[in-house]
C-alpha cells in the first residue's frame, strides 16, 4: 500500500512500530485479565496507565516524522510551494493515506474513551490503593482486610466523590509515587492524616448521625495469663446515644456531631494529642462556650498562629480500618475463635508480644 512519501522516515517508522507494538500489548493484557481471569495488579497498571502512554508516544512520532521530512525536502529543492501539507483525494497514495487516518482515528477514539473509562476504575479499585505500594501499604491493606469495613473500597473513606476531591488525590498522588520511588517517604508514617476530607463527606453517607444506635451490647472473650488460660468473659452495654431513640443526638457520646452543634478545637502538637482549647456553638441560639485546659499555658489572644479544627469522626475514630491489636487481644481473639488450642501455656502471650515487637522494629527500618 503506498503512502505519502514523508512517512517513509525513521521516526514516523519508530512511531509506528511503538504504538503497534503498544496497542497489541494492551489488548494481549486485556486478554489475560478478562478472557482468562488472570493477572494481577501490575497488569492493570501497563494495560491502562503504561502502554496507552507508548501508545499516544508513537501516534505523535508519526506526523513529527513526516513534518521533519517534508522541510527537509523543500530545503533541499529550495522552493516552498506551499506552507501546508496538501490533501489530493484523488492522489492514491493520498487517499491511502487519508483513509487509514480515518479508521485509525476512529479506533483510538474509541479505545481511548473505554481505556480512560478503565482506567479511572483501576485507579479507584482497592487492589491498586492497597498492592502497588507493597513494603508501604502491606501493613494498612492486612489490617483493612480484616477489619468490618473489607468490602469498602479505599476511595469511599479516603476521597468520596466529587471530581474536586479526586484531583486532589490523584495530584497528591504523584508525591506519594515519587515517594515511594525514591524511599522519601517517613518511617513511621505519621499519623493523623492531615489531608482527609472532613468526616461529614465520607464517613457519614453511611453512618449518617440522625439513626445512630441508642444503646449497644458487646460481649468480649478475654483469657488471663495464668497456666490454664482461665477464660474471663465481660458483657457490656455501652450508651451510645440518647436514653430514648426519639432524643436522637441531644444527649450520649455523639451529641457533639447533632446537626445544631459545631465543636472547634486547637491543638499545639502535630498528633493533636494536646488539646488547650475548645469552643462549642450551639447553631440553633447562637450560643458561644470556651473551654480551656487549665493545666496548659493558653492564650486566646495566639489563635489565629494556630489552626481551628471542627471536630470529626475521624478524632476519635481514628483508625477504624487499619486497627493494630495488641498482641495479648490478639492472642485473646484466636484463642476465642479456637486457632490456638486453650491449653497453652502462659508463655504464648510473652512470645506473640517478642514476635509483635520484632516485625514492628524491621518494619520500621525498612
């Protein structure tokens, strides 16, 4: 099939090839995923991430290659006939030209708005948040997998929705990846997050304040350490909310997320474990609290050299899916559920603490 003469040079020839080579490999990892239910993380990043980024590579050599080319030979015949490449129909090699351009266009087109749609959903899905980043996220993803939240996706709790709050993520994203990189990343990773979206976006489209539970029962197993691993159960009933279900959040250990209330507080250090100050405001009056710590030197006059937070979920919450039992809960729950026989000995429980400690310190030199 002819083509154009200015085609025929090295890097429109470069450029085919590597989007050639680039499509096949996509639909060759698309296959493997879909067809036969096989492949992993990495295959989704190189089918819908890497290789589109090849791909769209040699697409841009091609037309790059045939400009070079076409200044080339009308310098070399030192007459500019014309400033813009002309389009013969009539021409075949144009008309060949003209029509692979079309169904390649199309193609892409087509491809590119399902790759980008994929994509999108690769980046959202736990597997990608949870595997790529292994000696950083294995420890998060472990726990996240057994915790109560498993079958919610990383994305609901850490981003929600709203295109706002996915750029920021994907923006903030490309620090963590160069992060991870480049082993710039803290060990530990600090906690809190400083850049979680508020609580009452996320947190509360599923637990939503105004069906918050007045009362809950909990019955927990515990063994004390003696030779016998002496079983000690605890019934409790704790007071979530209100006497009543019908008081709702006027009273209870959530009255500070009722609707009418907004609790502000400050904290002087980066883990906001010291809190001097705090203000409630009763939306419904107007009516304006301050609470100060007496055992800290605070002055009202320095607010604005601090941040004010409005109080969340996630201040008290601050882990409800990456839970780290101690090793004595721990051993508790398997002994519990019967994966370790009852009739161990007391030393189990130093050993599970020797063990917890030393997978603690080489995670934390890693």
């Amino acid at each position: 099939m002819k083509l154009p003469k200015s085609y025929y040079n090295w890097t429109s020839l470069i450029g085919t090839a590597v989007a050639a080579i680039s499509f096949f490999l996509i639909l060759f990892f698309l296959a493997i995923t879909f067809i036969f239910n096989e492949g992993s993380s990495y295959a989704g990043l190189f089918a819908y991430i890497i290789l589109p980024g090849f791909l769209v590579l040699g697409l841009i050599l091609i037309p790059i290659g045939m400009r070079a080319r076409s200044r080339r030979d009308r310098r070399r015949q030192e007459v500019m006939k014309t400033v813009w490449p002309v389009v013969d129909l009539n021409d075949r090699r144009h008309r060949n030209a003209f029509t692979i351009f079309v169904i390649c266009t199309v193609v892409f087109l087509l491809a590119s708005a399902v790759g980008s749609y994929e994509a999108f959903h690769y980046t959202e899905s736990t597997e990608f948040c949870g595997t790529m980043c292994h000696t950083v996220m294995e420890p998060e993803y472990v726990a996240y997998q057994n915790s109560p939240h498993a079958r919610v996706s990383c994305v609901e709790c850490h981003v929600g929705s709203g295109a706002d709050w996915y750029v920021k993520s994907k923006l903030s994203g490309l620090y963590q990846v160069y992060s991870v990189a480049f082993k710039k990343y803290p060990r530990p990773i600090p906690t809190p997050v400083h850049s979680l979206r508020p609580a009452r976006e996320t947190c509360e489209q599923c637990h939503w304040p105004e069906k918050f539970t007045p009362h809950l029962s909990r019955s927990e197993k515990y063994f004390l350490t003696d030779s016998s691993n002496t079983e000690w159960d605890i019934n409790l009933q704790i007071k979530i909310g209100s006497q009543y279900s019908a008081l709702g959040l006027q009273e209870g250990v959530h009255w500070h997320i009722n609707p009418d209330v907004r609790i502000e507080y400050v904290a002087t250090d980066e883990k906001r474990e010291f809190i001097p100050w705090v203000r409630m405001t009763n939306l419904e009056t107007g009516e304006v609290t301050e609470y100060l710590d007496d055992d800290e030197v605070f002055y009202t006059d320095s607010l604005e050299n601090y941040t004010i937070r409005n109080m969340d979920c996630m201040d008290c919450h601050n882990r409800p899916s990456h839970e780290y039992k101690s090793p004595s809960n721990y051993v508790d729950q398997m002994l519990a559920s019967g994966e370790i026989p009852s009739e161990l000995k007391k030393n189990l429980i130093t050993r599970a603490i020797k063990g917890f400690q030393k997978g603690f310190r080489k995670h934390q030199n890693q």
